[in-house]
C-alpha cells in the first residue's frame, strides 16, 4: 500500500484492529476497507449499486429477488464492513429499512465519514456484539418482519465460535418474516470446515438451505468463500433458477443435500 492509496485510518478500540479505507488502484471512485491487515469490503462511491466481490454479488442477486423490484425492504446486516450491501439496497430499493451490529462501535462513523451512505438512506446502527445484540432486545422491534438478515461476521478471516451457533442462528431467526431469507458468508479453507461448521448449526433452525458460491468452492470444496441462503420458507427454493443465471459465472446454486 502506497501512502498516496490511503484516505483514512483509525484505530478500533473495541478489537485493537486498525481499520484503512484506500482508494482502489483500478477502479476510479472505488475504495477498499481493510481491518487488521485483511480486506474487508469494496464501495464504488459513484456506483453503489455496482458489486466487486464474487459473495458480495451472490447476496446482491438475493437481494434482487426479495419483494417486488424496486420495492423496499426490512433488512438486518450482522457486521458492518463499509455498509456495501446497505448501500446496494438503498440504491435498488430506496426508502428501504435498514439496522447494522457491529462490534467496534468506532468503525461505522469513520467509514460513513469517509465514504457517506447514498442519500435517503435509513440506517440504524446498534454497537455490540451480534450475540449479545440479539439477545438483548435491541432489535425487538424488528422481530418477524426482516425480509433479510445478513451474516457477515468476521474477526481477522475467522467467525468467532459463539457467532455460528444453534442458538446464534435460533436468535438471528426470530427477526424473519415468514419468507425471509438469513444470508450467512462463509469464508473457508479447503475441505470446508467453517461451511460444515455452520451447516451443522443452522439445520435444527431453519428448513430450507442453499448454497450459492464458484464451483471450486462448493463441489470440489476448495478454499473461498461460499454464501448460505436459510428460509422457513420454500419460496426459497423457487428463486434457484434465476440465482444460478445471475452468477457469477462458473458457479453453484443448490440445495444442501442435493
């Protein structure tokens, strides 16, 4: 990183991380996140509703199927990262409700400063750890009418063990509407420890489970990151045809155990 690449840089209390915003290299009006030394998220300031990375864009094609288009949203990001993917809704579906968790209270005020949210969007953000967050109350009034909760929750390139739980997942459930859809990333090493991991917590939890990731990933379980897409509902089931043909391309869209 070149010091002219840098645009900010802080210090969070909360981990002891240090976060960066540097500006792409390639892509002019675009920025990088970077927390503890890893890359975290990727804004296109002049086009919110542009997405760069393969799971970003995978979550991007849920979003596009949630409602009618256009129409807004109730959505929950567990982990804020740069707020891209708030970004991506308030751009294709304004007016959309939005709550963000996030850990390190600091890191949404200096990204927002940085980099300011598209105008018109309507973000409530509530500091903590998600666990405890969702246990709290604080998004009581929420509960079962999210059409989307992302899971989005890392330390370093790891999910702490007590954010992939049964209970966890029990939690994160209960803001669902009836057909909302949990979205959880999954960044892994070969042989899919963490997809396993998370699989395992979800499956008492809600009914319905797909996979959306490159080829690589989900059927020779290489290293990468792969997208669960969890629903009481089997609406959910119904998306897979225009998932798969929104890509990215090579990839994977199925149910689990299919």
């Amino acid at each position: 990183m070149t010091a002219d690449e840098t645009v900010a840089r802080r210090r969070l209390r909360e981990t002891g991380e240090e976060a960066v915003i540097r500006r792409d290299p390639l892509m002019p009006g675009a920025f990088e996140l970077v927390i503890g030394g890893s890359p975290q998220s990727h804004v296109d300031l002049g086009d919110p509703g542009a997405l760069f990375h393969d799971y970003v864009r995978r979550i991007g094609a849920v979003i596009d199927r949630l409602r009618m288009p256009g129409e807004p949203i109730t959505a929950v990001h567990l982990g804020a990262g740069a707020l891209t993917l708030p970004r991506y809704v308030q751009a294709t579906r304004p007016d959309s409700e939005q709550h963000v968790v996030e850990l390190a209270e600091e890191l949404v005020p200096f990204v927002t400063d940085t980099l300011p949210l598209p105008e018109g969007t309507r973000l409530t953000t509530h500091p903590g750890d998600a666990a405890r967050v969702l246990n709290g109350g604080d998004l009581a009034g929420v509960a079962h009418r999210a059409d989307l909760v992302i899971a989005d929750l890392y330390q370093g390139t790891t999910t702490p063990a007590h954010l992939r739980t049964t209970g966890f997942y029990r939690a994160a459930s209960t803001l669902l509407a009836p057909e909302g859809v949990l979205v959880v990333n999954v960044a892994d090493d070969d042989d899919a420890p963490a997809l396993h991991a998370h699989l395992e917590a979800l499956e008492p939890v809600l009914g319905h489970l797909v996979l959306s990731g490159p080829s690589s990933v989900v059927t020779e379980a290489r290293a990468g990151n792969v997208v669960i897409l969890a629903s009481a509902s089997s609406a959910l089931l119904g998306w897979l045809p225009a998932l798969r043909a929104a890509g990215p391309h090579p990839g994977v869209v199925h149910p689990v155990g299919a």
